[in-house]
C-alpha cells in the first residue's frame, strides 16, 4: 500500500494534471510540483547547454517543462535523464524550423554519455603496427565503451562547437551533413568530425565486423572513403580497446 501512495505522489509531482494526493494541501503542493519542475529542467540545460544555447533560455526551459510533465524521471540516478530528449524534440512542434537541433540533441547525449562511460586503455598506433600485415584484415576489436557515433544530414559536430565556445559564431555557408564520433579515452570527452566513411566504419567494428570487412563496406557507401586516414582518426580518439583472439 505504502508503494502504491509513493507512486501516486510521484506521479502527480510531475504531471500538471494530477490533483495533488489525499490530505496535501493543493497550495503547498503545487509550490513543490513547481521546485521539481524547475529542477528537472535545470538538469536538462545542464545536459544539453549549445541545445539552449540555439534556442535562448526562456524557449529551452519552457521546452524542457513540457518534456519534464511528459517524461517523469524512471531512474533516481539523475545523469540518467533526458535520453529521450532528442526524440521529443524531433516532434516539438515549436522547434520544428530547427529542423538540425535533434540531432545537435543526440551529439550532446553521447557527450554525456561518454563521460560516464567505463574507464579503459584505447590501443596505440604501435599497438596495431606490431601485428603482421596478412593478419590486419581479419583482426576484431573491443570498442572504447565511451565511444558512439552521431550521424547527421546537417553539421552538427561545427554547429555544437560554436555554441559551446570551442569556435567563434559564423554563418555556416557550407552546409554539408557531418557524422560526430564521442570518445573519452582518457579524462576528456573528445568530441571528433569523421571523414568521410569514417561513421560507417566504425559501426561495422562496432557490430564485430573484421577490419577488412569493415573497410570494404565503408569504401562501397562511400566514394572519399580512405582508410588510413580514418584509422589514423579513430586511433588519435582512443576508439579500439583491444584486438580480440
């Protein structure tokens, strides 16, 4: 019973359209429906600061209500919320114009998501020139578990770093769609442009594909595909964990 009350309470914390629970005075409640409100939206700006950034605090926190009353907490970790973010924004009817700020979204999500990732040692270029050329295609790799790829139409990886002060606002006048690859091999989160082919790569060795196999897929989707330029990329970010047996 005593579950069930909790669950009534915490359901009407964060639903606006919820009377407050038997016996709680409505004024009262309402002052800390508010509070976890507020906070939740705090998190999310936190979470996603060029989101807000793109969009001006007063639009970001009144989005982030409205995620807030439609997606309660599930986890008491709170890192954890806002996975579902970019997906809510993706259908936000008032961002609709921004039709780049999902995907802007789901490169901060991988951010964080990096960042809280396990700790692992990334191999080093020498680690893969010690294995025998005839043996390079057919080699498998453990994946740095903070490293995911963003993938996008539109260029995020130049539109985040200017709204997170890594580079100076400018118009962008080449507006070319650019694939994001999150990595933290050591204490940093590095957030990396791919080169061409290099997002298709990196999910087939992802998926447990072979190198070999992995390039021939990538050089097939992707005319500019160049694998010693990606491998010297995704070497400098940490990406491979271990060759496997």
């Amino acid at each position: 019973m005593w579950a069930t009350v909790q669950g009534r309470f915490a359901t009407a914390l964060t639903d606006q359209r919820t009377a407050p629970p038997y016996g709680v005075r409505s004024e009262r409640f309402d002052v800390h429906r508010n509070n976890v409100a507020s906070g939740l939206a705090r998190a999310l700006a936190l979470r996603f600061p060029a989101t807000e950034r793109i969009v001006g605090e007063e639009f970001f926190a009144a989005m982030a209500r409205e995620f807030v009353s439609r997606h309660p907490p599930a986890s008491p970790v709170l890192l954890e919320y806002g996975g579902g973010f970019a997906e809510f924004v993706e259908n936000f009817e008032p961002a609709s114009e921004l039709f780049y700020l999902p995907d802007v979204v789901r490169l901060e999500d991988a951010r964080v998501r990096a960042y809280h990732a396990a700790d692992a040692r990334p191999l080093s270029p020498r680690d893969l020139a010690d294995v025998p050329r005839e043996r390079l295609a057919d080699l498998t790799f453990d994946i740095h578990p903070s490293v995911s790829v963003v993938r996008s139409k539109h260029p995020i990886v130049t539109i985040w770093s200017m709204n997170v002060g890594e580079t100076e606002l400018a118009p962008i006048d080449d507006w070319v769609g650019e694939d994001a690859l999150a990595a933290r091999p050591e204490s940093r989160v590095d957030i990396r442009r791919l080169p061409p082919g290099g997002a298709i790569f990196v999910e087939r060795l992802l998926g447990g594909a072979e190198l070999g196999l992995a390039a021939q897929t990538a050089a097939r989707e992707t005319r500019d595909f160049d694998l010693a330029v990606v491998l010297a990329e995704i070497l400098a970010a940490g990406v491979l964990a271990a060759i496997r047996d």
